[in-house]
C-alpha cells in the first residue's frame, strides 16, 4: 500500500483523531442533507427493525417501495404475528434472501407471546430473536431507543477503515468487533440514531466504495487514510469464494391449459417458496438432461411427460451458488399422483404464490407465449 505505514490500531482510537469535531461535523451534515426515507417518519421500533432487515444486501431504492407495501399490509407486531406465511412471503417476493422473511415473522411472533408486542428494549433481550445479529439490534437500540449502541455494517467499516487509516481484513469477524469497540467511543450522548445513521448515510453517498467523493466530505479533515493518499485502497477485504455452479432442468408442465408448480420444502435455500418442477442434471453415463429431468418427474410426481420445447436458458447467482437452468416446456401425458406440496394452476392464478426471482425469469417467458400456445 502507498503511503506511510501505520502500526496496527489497538481497540483505542488514535490520539490524533478529534473525536468531537468528527461527531459534530458529521451530525450537521446529516441534519441538512439526510434522505427523506420512509422508515425515518418516526422512530417507531417495529418500523425501524422491518427496514433494517429489508435493507440487509439490499440497495435503498429497491427497498423502498416493498417497505411501504410491507407496512401497508402488516403496520404492526401483531398484524405480521399473525399473517399466514405465504401472505408475508408474497409481499418478500423480489426482495430476495427470503430467509429474512421467515425469521422476521418469526421473531415477531415471539415478541408479541413474550413481550405483549413491543420489540425489547436491551441488547440481552433483543439479540435473542431470529433473525437479529449485532448490527441490526445496534441500529434497533439506537435509533429506536436511543441506546449508545454501535450499529457495524459494511458502509460503515469502510468509512472508518479509511478515517481511521485501518488495513484490517473487513471479511474477519474478529474486525467487526473491533470496529464495534472504536464506533462505540465515537457515539455521542442523547444522538445515538441520528449518528450511526449519519455513518451508513456517509457510506451510502459519499465515502463510496470506489471513488469516494472527498472534496465534498463533511468530515474530510478527520479522515487519516485522506491524508496519505491511500483512501481508495481502504477497506481491504478478503476476496470470497465464487459460488458454486450448480446444473438443472426445470419443467413448465402443461396440462389442460394448467402448469405445475411446487412448494420447496420449509427448510432450507429458498424454503417454503414456489417453483416450477426442477432436477440437478449432473449426468449419469448414458442419460440426456431431458432424460434426467423426465426421470425425476416420473420418481417426485408420478406422472409422465414429454418435452415439446427448450426455452431460453436461464442463469441465477446466489452468494454461494450459480443456478444453470435449462427450461424445457413439456406436454403431460398421464398420471400425477401429486404430493401436498404439488398443484396444476392456471396462468392467471400464478401470480397469487409466492416465486423466486429465478423462476420470476420463467414466469416472464411465460408471459410473452400466446394464451394459445401455452395451452
């Protein structure tokens, strides 16, 4: 790295870092230049904790306007307490990580049996729910609560591996703890909330990932990495393994103007959403992907098949996983002994279940066939 080497940082922050004019530049920045963000109406806890969750690997404008539809349908604990799964995961779709989803439902549905539907107040207490890691409780017990909590995201390690001119690996967990102990010096008394949020808002739009925008920085002159020069090679990061590539068939089975779809199973990648028939097709010796795909659908659903086209490929990635689809729309010819989790729907009922973004992509195929042809 260019620049003067630096001895690594201890959990203290350095003696050159003026803490108060930071906090102080920083927090009138936010003050006038914040975003008007639908979950910044209020402060309510059940409000702050749904966006913090739908903002997880999520950018803010995606968000934005699942967030109004979520809390349109389900405004309170109660009401996502007591929604049917399927009602919650509708509303999820297109969001993505739907795991998020579930432990959401989840956690509210031990707040309202635990604590009369109001979201706990303490980090002992609120780091017990599914779903909630340290920074999500941090931004919950700061904004919501005013509570000197540290929320450590990954905008916010960036901003202070640069400030703090920090050559520590971000992907360690052993670093976020690290950044949580210098975060939590920083915080100042009775603006919690409005302080990590000033971070995260920072990272969002100016300390950017690449070319971070310094000139106009409101706290460019605290910034250590700045002024060696080495800004833009902070944070370092260890690079992850690429996803794993993983080869299916899946199966757009009409029958009677009618197409299958299946439940996944309730645990798991994806779990409890719908989909259309899929096999993995790491070949056997001597079988085809159509082979493969038909085979499957003869062992899972008792019935027999025949594929009368290959739509266009499609390709998913995952952050652990790349889904090659091969599509095939196939003809049924008899039988169907269906599991629980199986059902033949009409095209127009489709949009009632709850699909992942890959099958989405079939799903907008599908669309552009003619009523005819798909029957």
């Amino acid at each position: 790295m260019a620049g003067k080497k630096r001895e690594p940082l201890s959990y203290k922050l350095p003696e050159e870092f003026h803490v108060f004019g930071f906090s102080r530049d920083l927090l009138a920045w936010y003050d006038s230049q914040k975003r008007d963000l639908p979950w910044r109406i209020n402060r309510d806890p059940y409000r702050v904790w749904v966006s913090e969750i739908m903002l997880q690997q999520t950018r803010v404008e995606t968000v934005k306007p699942y967030y109004r539809n979520f809390m349109e349908k389900f405004p309170t604990v109660e009401a996502l307490a007591e929604a049917p799964e399927e009602e919650v995961l509708k509303a999820w779709e297109g969001l993505g990580y739907y795991s998020r989803a579930r432990n959401l439902q989840a956690a509210a549905r031990e707040v309202q049996a635990k604590y009369g539907g109001i979201v706990p107040d303490t980090p002992e207490e609120i780091a017990t729910l599914k779903g909630i890691g340290p920074y999500t409780a941090g931004a919950i017990l700061s904004i919501a609560y005013e509570k000197p909590e540290p929320a450590v995201d990954g905008n916010v390690m960036r901003v202070f591996s640069r400030l703090l001119y920090m050559e520590d690996d971000i992907a360690k967990p052993s670093t976020r703890i690290k950044f949580e102990h210098l975060v939590r010096q920083t915080i100042p008394h009775g603006r919690a909330g409005d302080f990590n949020q000033a971070l995260m808002e920072l990272g969002a739009l100016i300390c950017l990932p690449r070319n971070p925008q310094c000139l106009t920085c409101p706290v460019f002159d605290y910034c250590l990495a700045r002024r060696e020069g080495v800004q833009e090679e902070l944070p370092v990061k260890g690079k992850a393994k690429p996803p794993r590539p993983v080869n299916l068939a899946v199966a757009v089975i009409v029958r009677d103007g009618q197409v299958l779809i299946n439940k996944r199973p309730e645990q798991g990648l994806l779990a409890g959403m719908w989909e259309f028939p899929m096999a993995e097709t790491e070949l056997p010796a001597g079988l085809e992907k159509e082979e493969v795909l038909l085979k499957s659908l003869r062992e899972r659903f008792g019935l027999e098949a025949e594929v009368t086209e290959r739509l266009t490929p499609i390709q998913h990635t995952f952050s652990h996983l790349q889904w090659n689809m091969d599509v095939y729309l196939c003809d049924w010819i008899e039988g169907g002994d269906l599991p629980l989790t199986a059902r033949f729907v009409s095209p127009e009922e489709l949009g009632a279940y709850a699909f992942p973004a890959a099958h989405h992509k079939i799903l907008q195929m599908l669309a552009q066939q003619t009523k005819s042809d798909l029957m």
